[in-house]
C-alpha cells in the first residue's frame, strides 16, 4: 500500500467498501482510522443516477466520512465488473456493504459467493431492518428506525409528541456496532483461520441502544415516557434555569441530593417531607425543580456550574456547537484533527479513543472518484493491458 497510514494498529488488514450514505461508511471509516487499508469501490460517474447518496463530494459530510480511504470505481453489475471484485475479494479480509439484502444475491458478490474463493472472509452486512424477517424488504433510513425502535417515543416534553434525536443515531450506531462485529470476527479468526458473516440492522442497533428504557418494560413492566430535558429515574437530574441562561445538574441519590441542598444554600428543601425520599423527589419532581430555580435563579450560569463541581456535584453548561469546539476541556483533549485536501484544509473531529503506541491520525483526504483505481488494481496482480481494456470498456 504506497498511501500513508493512519495507524499501525490494523495495518494489515483489507477492506472492501461498498457501502453508501452514512451508516456502512461510519464502520468503515472505523477501520480506515485505525490504519487498514480501506478501498472504497464506486460505481463510475457515467453509471450514476441523479444526485450522489450523502450529499456532494464536496460537501462537509462526505469528506468527514471518507477520510484515510482510498478510491477506485467498478460496475459491479457488469460481468467484468464482478469478476474484477471476485478477484479482490480472494485477497480481501474485509468487505462490508449496506444494499438492500437482496441486491448483494442478485449481483453475485454475497457471503455464500465469496466465502467460497476467500474462506478466511470477514463479510459485514448493514441493513434497515434485518437480513430477513417481514420488513427485510423495506427501504430503512435513520428516523423511521428512531421511531420503529422507540426512541422517539422517549424523546422531547410530555404532550409535545414524538421526537426525533438531533443527529442520525440509529445509522451510527448501527456502523459502530458493524465495526465492533468486524473487528470481534477477526480476533476469532486467528483462532479459527475462517472468516464469518457479521450482520447488523438500524432496527437492531436503535433498540440495544434503549439500554435501561427497555429493561424498565422487559422486566419492571413499565412503559417508559417522554420526560423532556428531566432524567426519566434520577432526581434532580436535568436541565434548570439561572440567572443568563441554563445548567444541566445530576443530582444522582440521597447524598447527593443534600449536597446540592448545601451548595445553593437551600438547605431548608433537606427538611421538607414530599422531598426527603427519592421516591417523594419523583412524584414531586415539577415543585421540586420551580424550588431549585427560585434559588439558582441569584447567579450566572458559569457561576453556578464551578460552584457546583467544587460542592462534588455534577453540573455543566449546555454549549451550542461553535461553543463545543470553543471549550477549552473540548480544546485540551484535541478533538478537532486537520488534513490538507485539494478543497482546502479540512477540520474534522477525531477518534474518541486514544491508544499510546499506535494512535489514530489523520493522513489522506478522502478520495476522488476513482482516484487509486490503477493503483489498486495493480496491487492486486492486475497487468497494465487488463486494466487498459477494463477502462476501454468503461468497466472502471
């Protein structure tokens, strides 16, 4: 591989990419981060229909999502085309993808196929609502998983309806859980010597993500509500006013409580009976949080938020994305990486874990269309004649 790598840490592994949008390339841009040598295959330009899926290549979303990936084009829907992948695929330890389940069977390049030239084949699939089942034909994008899959019913103020997530959490989760299975099914590997099919669906990822919700109805019986910006369980546990603008205060148990009490000088709450259990703070919870506003109402945001972290309770602000990046917590922990692209310098955040010998960077921007497919497919044991036919034939 001539490009420089992102880390050592999956140096030597191989990944096909054939997914699109957002949630197969948010797995895949897990891998390329840590250093595999990911190929992202496209179709040519000539066979594209309308706008491209994920918005322009110029755009801030495709280039954050396709960084440390190289590019090649390919018809897989031609004959050539799909013994050019068979003959990748043979070398391959990865190829993820994320069609509807049954285009990868129509087009010949599914796990059963494959599997056969490349034994050792890690094949991830990412689909809307499963590989099978009654919705398996459905066309699945990330609001209609948020609501299949219950969170928007969790989500927003009572009596206000349903709500959706601020960003697409069912596509990325579903692409780090993918990630997660592809990197678990290698381990096996070098166990075993076979590789595996890893598959994984929005539907799936959205409903894990329920995490305690779906434990208070699958063994409490309960069926949890909307509760705006208050903690479903915990309080005081949410968002309150102060004096220029609001905190977020977590107020978790008993001493805890009284601590907050202590740090506000609302000492006198501690002693009122329809809040001296956690049970009495929930059903009492909208007196409870006007009482603590009448006090937290005497200072500043800021203010409050040192206080409060010095009396040992948590409390932060509640920043707007440009504050985010302007945090210096946010600025201390380098979040923000920068890769010369030929559009310009781009900023993107980086990996959220650290590792002391083979640390993720950023190292190649993301490619044009069919920028390394002669390097590729040289890679790979093609002569110059094969690859001069291939493009004669607008194959690539």
């Amino acid at each position: 591989m001539a490009s420089p790598q992102a880390s050592q840490a999956l140096a030597r592994f191989t990944v096909l990419d054939l997914s699109r949008v957002r949630a197969g390339p948010t797995a895949v841009r897990q891998l390329a981060d840590w250093g595999a040598n990911v190929i992202k295959v496209e179709v040519p330009e000539h066979l594209e229909a309308g706008d491209p899926p994920g918005g322009p290549r110029e755009g801030p979303d495709f280039q954050n999502l396709h960084r440390n990936k190289r590019g090649i084009t390919l018809d897989l829907k031609s004959r050539s085309g799909r013994e050019v992948f068979l003959r990748l695929a043979a070398k391959a330890d990865v190829v993820v993808e994320n069609f509807r389940p049954d285009v990868k069977t129509r087009l010949g390049i599914d796990y059963p196929t494959l599997s056969k030239i490349n034994p050792r084949l890690v094949y991830a699939s990412i689909s809307g609502f499963g590989q099978d089942g009654p919705y398996r034909d459905r066309p699945g994008v990330d609001q209609i998983a948020q609501g299949l899959g219950g969170l928007m019913s969790i989500t927003g103020e009572p009596g206000r309806g349903p709500m959706r997530v601020g960003i697409p959490i069912a596509d990325l989760t579903a692409g780090l859980f993918c990630a997660l299975g592809i990197l678990v099914a290698l381990l096996e590997r070098e166990q075993s010597g076979e590789g595996q099919e890893v598959t994984t669906s929005l539907l799936e990822s959205q409903i894990f993500m329920l995490d305690f919700q779906a434990s208070r109805w699958l063994n409490a019986g309960e069926v949890p509500r909307q509760a705006g910006n208050n903690h479903p369980t915990s309080i005081p546990t949410g968002v309150f006013k102060t004096r220029d603008g609001h905190i977020n205060i977590a107020a978790v148990g008993g001493a805890m409580w009284e601590r907050l009490c202590r740090a506000i000088g609302a000492e006198a709450l501690m002693d009122r009976p329809e809040y001296a259990t956690a049970a009495a703070r929930l059903e009492n919870r909208d007196a409870l949080n006007a009482d603590l506003e009448t006090r937290l109402a005497h200072r500043t945001s800021s203010e409050w938020v040192d206080l409060l972290n010095q009396a040992g309770v948590p409390s932060g602000p509640i920043h707007s994305i440009d504050q985010v990046f302007a945090d210096p917590q946010v600025t201390h922990l380098g979040m923000v990486r920068e890769l010369a692209t030929p559009l310009g310098t781009l900023r993107v955040v980086g990996q959220p874990v650290t590792l002391g010998r083979t640390p993720s960077r950023m190292v190649s921007a993301p490619p044009l269309r069919g920028e390394h497919t002669g390097e590729v497919l040289h890679e790979f044991g093609f002569t110059d004649a094969e690859i001069d036919r291939l493009r004669r034939d607008k194959v690539i």
